[in-house]
C-alpha cells in the first residue's frame, strides 16, 4: 500500500468515471483529496462516500482557477478533467468545438499546473502532477482532430512542465488511456462497425474499466514512482504498440 502523507492531492475532473475512480482509490489509501468537476450533484456523492473535501472552479477561466488556488497548500495533482468534443474529420470539424475542446484539456490543465506548481514550489516539499491524456494523443484515430490534438498538446504540456519544474523536485506525468466504454462513450465506441475493428487490432482485446486507469495514476502520484517523470504511460491494452 502506498503513502499519502505529504499534503492534499487536487483531482479535477472528479465527477466523471475516471476521475471519481482516482479519488476513491487515492481515499482508500489514506489520501487527502480535493475533488474538483463539472456535476455538483455527483461531487457532493462523491463526498460523502469518500470523505474527499469538494472545490468548484472552472477550468476555462484562469480567474477562477487562480482564485481556487490562492492559499491552497497541494502536494499533488491529477489533471482528469475534459471534454470529448466531437466525432468529425478535418474537413467537417467546427472549428468553435475545436477551440472548446483545446480550451479545456490542453489550456484547463496548464492553467491547473500554473498555479498548482506555484503553491509547491512556495512550500518546498516538491510535489507530483499526474496528467489524464489518451491514446488519441499517440496515434490518430478516425473522427478524433479536435480531442486527439487537445490531449497531445496536453502531452507536451507534460514533458515541459517536467523539465522546468525538475529542479524544485516535483514530478509530472502522463497517462494515456484507451476507451471507458461508459454510457457516454458507448453511442460512438459500441457500434459494432467501431468497436469490432478496434478490439480486433488491440493485443488484449478488451475495453478498459475505470479502476484499471485509476491504479496507475495511483502509482505515479506515489513515492513508489520518485524517479518517474516526463513519461506519458499509456494504458490502452497494448493498442499504440500494434
């Protein structure tokens, strides 16, 4: 079992599947959590089944963010939240959803990172940042322009951030899961058109569960990852290696 006793872990994001898998997990553990997502309504359950502490902020606006962030003192953070966008190709992609889907992921999380890491170096104790990106990032997928972009900016994110922030001891990462399939992701990823080819191609041949994305993030959030930064560790059943 791991230790959590440096300080809080901000997880945003916290109202979706992987998200309230993280905090369940990093709770289990013995984590102080700050959840942090879009659905009130599942945060405040959230809190309740957990014991997590909740901050509503919006990732969109750097005034709010910075706001959330001023005297907060965080050890470590998991960059989960998102927005799926659309299903579209370069040709047909609406250009307002793109901007929406880059101004979430990508900016959200630098955004998160600002000041997150201003608050660790403030303190001294180094810290760890564990970005939530996708195999979309990794290889291009049909249909996936605007979030497949968002999430490999957010990649990059993640290898700056660790070369900059190195020296002051704190980690970052990446993780790049393959599909949930939830009610959400099942209208596109269930269609037996879709879902057959993709499972086909994937050496285990099977959709990820929440907790198997959790577990990891787990992992490099800990001490038992000290030496693991600037990595983006993809969780996808072997698909980006095919």
């Amino acid at each position: 079992m791991y230790a959590f006793d440096k300080g809080p872990i901000l997880v945003t994001g916290a109202s979706g599947g992987i998200g309230g898998a993280t905090v369940r997990q990093l709770c289990a553990a013995g984590a102080e959590v700050i959840a942090n997502g879009r659905n009130e309504e599942a945060l405040a359950e959230l809190a309740k089944e957990t014991g997590c502490r909740t901050l509503p902020f919006d990732l969109t606006s750097e005034d709010s963010v910075k706001a959330a962030m001023d005297g907060l003192d965080i050890y470590g953070v998991v960059n989960c939240g998102g927005w799926g966008g659309e299903i579209a190709t370069p040709m047909e992609t609406d250009i307002e959803v793109f901007d929406k889907v880059m101004n979430i992921n990508a900016r959200g999380a630098l955004l998160v990172t600002k000041y997150a890491s201003q608050t660790m170096i403030r303190l001294g104790k180094g810290g760890v940042i564990v970005n939530v990106s996708s195999q979309a990032s990794l290889v291009g997928l049909r249909g996936h322009i605007s979030y497949g972009s968002s999430k490999a900016a957010l990649d990059n994110i993640t290898r700056v951030s660790a070369l900059e922030l190195g020296e002051y001891g704190i980690r970052v990462n990446g993780v790049n899961p393959t599909v949930v399939m939830t009610p959400m992701s099942a209208w596109y990823w269930g269609k037996p058109e879709i879902e057959k080819p993709f499972l086909d191609t994937m050496p285990l041949g099977r959709w990820a569960t929440e907790d198997e994305i959790a577990a990891p993030i787990v992992f490099l959030l800990s001490d038992a990852a000290s030496m693991i930064s600037g990595v983006s560790l993809p969780i996808d059943g072997g698909f980006t290696a095919v």
